[in-house]
C-alpha cells in the first residue's frame, strides 16, 4: 500500500509540475501580448496628440509655447529730459528755481516708472530699495 501511495504522489507531483509549466509559458505569452498591445497603443497615442496639434493649428488654435512679454510702461514716462544747467546761471534765483522744479518733475517720473514695476513685479525685491 505505500507503494501504491508512492506512486500515485509521483504521477500527481508530475502532473502538477507539467501543468504549472503550462501555465507559465501561458502566462509569458499573455505578458507578450500585453507589452505588444501596450506599445501599439503609445504609437497611437502620439499619432492621434500629433493629429490634434495639427488640427488646432490649421483651426488657429495653437497653443503658443513661446514666452510673450509685454512692455506696460507707457512711451512717455520713459522719455526723461535732463537738462543741464549752466554754471553762471544757478546763482539767479529764478533759474535755480525752475531747475528745482524740473528736477523734481523728473524724479516723480522716474518714481512713477519704479512704482509701475514694483506693481507688476511685487516679488522683485531689489525695486523696494529703488
């Protein structure tokens, strides 16, 4: 009877290895399969993005990838005029005057130009110290 038992553990040890490399080699070309469906999807994935990216094109609709910077800062906030005042002049009241004026004319431009770039770049820091 323990030969019997023997046996029959022998043929079914047998059975169960022939059938468990069956499987495997199911299972290896069902990966396969899997890795070849895969890779045909990415292809069709980058052909149908390539597709849509064209098409937006031709529509008007591209995307534009490119950095755009505008210049907000008006033309003539930008045109400041230093005028140099002749020695000999500064000493008539008038003239030193008006030259005071100007400059402070033109110190309230150039702040205005600092004061515009601290709006549109508030975490600039070197603006604060301007």
């Amino acid at each position: 009877t323990y030969k019997q038992l023997y046996d029959s553990i022998k043929s079914s040890r047998v059975r169960s290895k022939e059938q468990r490399d069956d499987l495997i080699n199911k299972v290896n070309l069902k990966s396969a399969k899997v890795s070849d469906l895969n890779a045909r999807l990415q292809e069709k994935v980058l052909v149908i993005t390539a597709l849509k990216e064209q098409l937006d094109k031709l529509k008007g609709k591209a995307v534009i990838t490119e950095a755009v910077f505008l210049n907000l800062i008006d033309p003539e906030l930008l045109k400041v005029d230093v005028t140099l005042v002749v020695l000999k002049l500064c000493k008539n009241r008038t003239v030193h005057i008006d030259y005071i004026r100007h400059t402070q004319r033109e110190a309230a431009t150039l702040w205005k130009i600092v004061e515009s770039e601290i709006l549109l770049s508030p975490l600039n820091t070197s603006l604060d110290y301007a």
